[in-house]
C-alpha cells in the first residue's frame, strides 16, 4: 500500500498551506541536507565494518 499520485498531491497542497510558498524550498533543502549527512554517516560506518572484517581475516 503505497502513496498515489493524488496522495502526494493533497500532502503537497497540505505542506504548502501550512508552511507556505516561501518557507516551502527552506524545508526542502533542509531535508536534502539531513538525508546527505545521514546517508554519508551510514557509509562510514559500513566503511568501518568492512575494514574490521578485512582486518581481523589477515590476522587469522
């Protein structure tokens, strides 16, 4: 059960109420943001993990 165009539609009409078209690109560019440093911190911890792996098989 996925979002539909309409439902995406109305929560857009929504926000945009809410916030307004001036805050609306602020918001949005805030949430790229977040999404960036999030997905950048789970690559360093993946990073991590494969080092630890590599690691600990060459001291066996």
């Amino acid at each position: 059960m996925g979002l539909g165009g309409g439902s995406i539609l109305i929560i857009g009409l929504v926000a945009l109420l809410i916030f307004g078209p001036k805050k609306l690109p602020e918001l949005g560019k805030a949430a790229g943001n977040t999404l960036r440093e999030f997905k950048n911190a789970t690559k360093g911890l993946a990073d991590e993990d494969e080092d630890k792996k590599k690691s600990s098989k060459d001291q066996a």
